[in-house]
C-alpha cells in the first residue's frame, strides 16, 4: 500500500461494511484527507438523531466529513462542522 501513502484520498461511505474498509485505509497509513457521507438520520422511536459509521470513524481519526445534500437536481456538499 506505498502508492495510497502518496495519494490524498476522499473516501465516500455511509454503511457499517464502508467503515471497515475505511478503518483498514488507515490502518494501512493511507492519506485520507476527507469523508463523503449520508447526513445524520433520526434512529428509534425517540428519533434521536446517529452519526452514520463512517462519519464516526472519521471524526475518531481527526479526518474532514462533508454530507451529502441532495436538493432538487444539484449536488451539494456541505461541511460539517
């Protein structure tokens, strides 16, 4: 994995199964500079609002997340702060 050390990577994932692939990109001392994912979604009857897994992934490793928006046709990326 020498080759992903010199690339600046954004990696797009929402999904338990994205994180682990996300978490072995790391791992692997890969030079991931951002994440695109889903926007939080309420979860349970109380809809208490959960970080998707790959935003907690990337928030436990001091990494950029930027959520996709879709509204009406364009696609927006927003920062999340």
């Amino acid at each position: 994995m020498n080759t992903a050390k010199n690339l600046r990577i954004v990696y797009m994932g929402t999904s338990e199964f994205s994180s682990k692939i996300l978490e072995f990109l790391i791992q692997e001392g890969a030079n991931v500079v951002g994440v695109v994912s889903q926007p939080d979604k309420p979860v349970g009857r109380k809809n208490i609002l959960m970080n998707t897994p790959v935003k907690e992934v990337a928030l436990a490793n001091n990494i950029k997340v930027y959520l996709l928006n879709f509204c009406k046709f364009h696609l927006m990326l927003q920062k999340e702060h």
